[in-house]
C-alpha cells in the first residue's frame, strides 16, 4: 500500500483561529500525525467564530469554521496553567518532529517550551513559529488580524477603484491562507534540511511579510522610479479592455482581457462588429487604452444580452481570453473540479458528509490524502497519553481528576 509523504512525521500542535490550524491540517492531510493541544478551559476562537456548526453533527461547536481548519488531526486537553502539563509536553515533543504555535506573545517561552528548552530535549526538533509580525521587532506584540497586517503592507492602500476608497483583499482570512501555505513550504524546506544535516529548525513567519511578499511590483516601483501604485480597480497598465463585465442575470459577470491587435480584432468579429468597434479612439492599443472607460461602457452594452457562460464560450472560441466570474454555487457544481475530485466529502461517525476542498495539487505516485473529521475535543487522549506516553489508566485518571489532563 502507498505512503503518504508525510506519514512517520508528528507535529504538536499549539495553534489557534486561522493560520496555524490551516498550515497543520495541511501536514495532516499530508499524512503526518497532528496532535491538537486544546483545553476545556475556554473554547478555541474558531469555533465561536464564522459559519455556525452544523447541528447534524451533534456537537456544533465542533462544525463551521473550526471544522473547516481542523480536519485530519487528533485532540487532546491539557491545563497549561498547570506545571504539570508543561512536562507532559516535553515528553510528547520527545516522540515528535514539530512543534507548531502562533500566539502573539511569547506564551511558549511562558511555559518553559521555547525552542532552546526544545531543542535540549530534542536537538532535530523543528519550532514553527507564525505571528502577525514576526518574533522579532518593535511591532512583535501588536494585535494582528488579516486585515491590520494587510493594511500594513501595502495591500489595502492599492486595493480600490479610481478615486475610492481602499478596499480589504480577498475574502475573509485571505492573508491567513496565504500565510498556512509559506508556512507549509517552510517546513517542509526544514524537514528536507533535517534529511540532509541532522539539524532542526527554528521557522520565524510573520504574516505582514506573507502579504509584502505578494507586492514586489509595488516596492519596485518606489524604489526605482519613487512611484505609488494607486487604487485602478480591474484596470491594467497596458491591456484594455480588461475589466469584469455585466452579463443577463442576477449579479452574473464574466471576466475578458485583450492583450493584442490580434485579440482585439478577435474579439470585434466575435461580437459582430458593431461600428463603434471602427473608431479612432480604439484604433490600436494605446488609444484603447487612454479611452478605456468609454470602451468599457460599450463591452457593457454587448455583454449584457448573454449570461456569463455565453460570453465566455463566444469570446475563447474567438481566441479572446474571458471567463465567467463564479459565485461559490456555480464553482461547487463546476463540472471540472468535480471531475478533478477538489472537492471531497469527509465522513463523520453519525454517517453525516460534510465537503471541504482538498490539496490543490496532485502527486503521481501517493494517495490524494488523509481526509478524516476534525476531532472532538479531547478525543485522542487515551491514545495520546497511553499509547503513546505509556501512562497507565491509574495516572491518566488521577492527571484527569487533578485537572492537568483537561
């Protein structure tokens, strides 16, 4: 039976909301195993947060959003207000390969588990460490959510249309996503590093840079030519049209760019060459481009008579670059991803099917990957502390009643 590329790896998993939970169900799913730490002392964010639970489940709080971040691990409790807990800790980190975590202040250094009390118990042990800025710094204890650290990079500023307001990028946690997948890469960089030397890694991720890192064109700008890059809404600098498109229906729209004389000659025959295709203001690229909203406004008048597929299939028979913009209803009845399997159904033990989409990449030769339910909590803790840490029922019972295990 094939492997998963991942299985023999063990990650301790202290993170909480979005970013962390994301970059280690990834692992997860990749087939390492992931041990969520949480505590019956107060609920994780995520699961007071975002889609409410699905009731099916039994179990709500369990459902949604956290739901969404949590699947492919297993759950155990712990107080770690309690010493105690800090030791159980250090001995699961002895049987594992990561530890993961991203509070915003030093809580793991709190506890006696930063990397150098770590990597004494376990000198190949690899600390993933995410933060909205960076564990070093002035800004390291700044409160950050998506959008503050968006707002920091840039991204927000150049995000709008003309004379607007800026706008947030993306849908919610957007940053967060981005941030899970650096992270993901990160460690796998460290791990294949470990491979090689024998040597863990301390992995310092700061979500701002995350979102920096996706404006290089705008720090080149400044640096070379002391040039803002503004809000221009779906404008390009060179292309035109480009832009998003009405189309008949209810909020359907449709997506076109033409990036040549070519294209655009294309596109005048496949829309039935009106007249106003022959005026001298769009005569060659850079006229279409100066009177882009006039032009605009005429594509509108063409678009507006067909539903999005429509112009997508009439435009890309043409050789035009266009494609329908999808709401969340049609790119879950897309016949596409559901051909390719994106989208998979993971099983809950009342039989109840909830679908999350999968890895957005395939390997060859392994299984697709490690969909299990996200655990209820505590779930995994008599495999966790007896299995694993070799605790008898006596000491798991006594650890439970003293409120350490809880």
């Amino acid at each position: 039976m094939q492997k998963f590329p991942l299985e023999g790896i063990r990650v301790v998993d202290f993170t909480q909301v979005r970013m962390g939970p994301q970059l280690t169900q990834w692992l997860g799913v990749m087939g390492a195993e992931v041990i969520k730490i949480e505590t019956n002392l107060r609920q994780e964010i995520s699961q007071m947060v975002g889609t409410p639970g699905d009731q099916r489940l039994g179990e709500s709080n369990r459902a949604g959003y956290f739901a969404t971040l949590n699947y492919s691990k297993k759950s155990i409790t712990l107080n770690m207000k309690d010493p105690k807990a800090a030791e159980i800790v250090k001995k699961l980190v002895k049987l594992s390969d990561i530890v993961a975590e991203n509070f915003g202040k030093p809580i793991m250094e709190r506890w006696g588990l930063g990397y150098a009390e770590l990597k004494k118990l376990k000198p190949d042990i690899i600390v993933y460490a995410g933060s909205g800025w960076g564990r070093t710094g002035p800004y390291t204890e700044r409160p950050a959510y998506a959008p503050i650290v968006d707002a920091f990079s840039g991204l927000t500023f150049a995000n709008g249309y003309f004379g607007g307001e800026p706008k947030g990028v993306g849908v919610r946690g957007w940053t967060d996503s981005i941030t899970a997948h650096y992270g993901v890469f990160a460690i796998l960089a460290a791990l294949y590093h470990r491979s090689m030397t024998g040597e863990g890694q301390y992995i310092d991720l700061s979500m701002a840079e995350s979102s920096l890192a996706f404006a290089p064109e705008q720090i080149l700008n400044y640096t070379m030519n002391e040039k803002l890059l503004g809000r221009i809404g779906n404008q390009d600098d060179f292309m035109a049209p480009h832009g998003c498109y009405r189309c008949r229906g209810e909020d359907k729209w449709v997506a076109i760019a033409v990036s040549s004389d070519e294209e655009w000659n294309a596109f005048c025959n496949a829309i039935g060459n009106p007249e106003w295709t022959r005026k001298e203001e769009f005569s060659d690229a850079m006229s279409r481009w100066k009177n882009q909203r006039e032009l605009d406004s005429l594509i509108r008048e063409w678009t507006i008579n067909y539903d999005h597929y429509e112009v997508m299939m009439i435009l890309q028979k043409a050789g035009v670059m266009a494609g329908a913009s999808l709401n969340i209803e049609d790119v879950v009845n897309d016949t596409h991803l559901k051909e390719r399997g994106f989208l998979v159904d993971i099983e809950y033990p009342n039989m109840t099917k909830l679908r999350r989409p999968s890895l957005p990449w395939r390997l060859s030769d392994t299984p697709k990957g490690n969909y299990q339910y996200a655990p209820s909590l505590g779930e995994h803790n008599d495999y966790v502390f007896g299995e694993l840490l070799g605790l008898s029922k006596n000491d798991i019972n006594s650890l439970e009643k003293a409120k350490v295990i809880y």
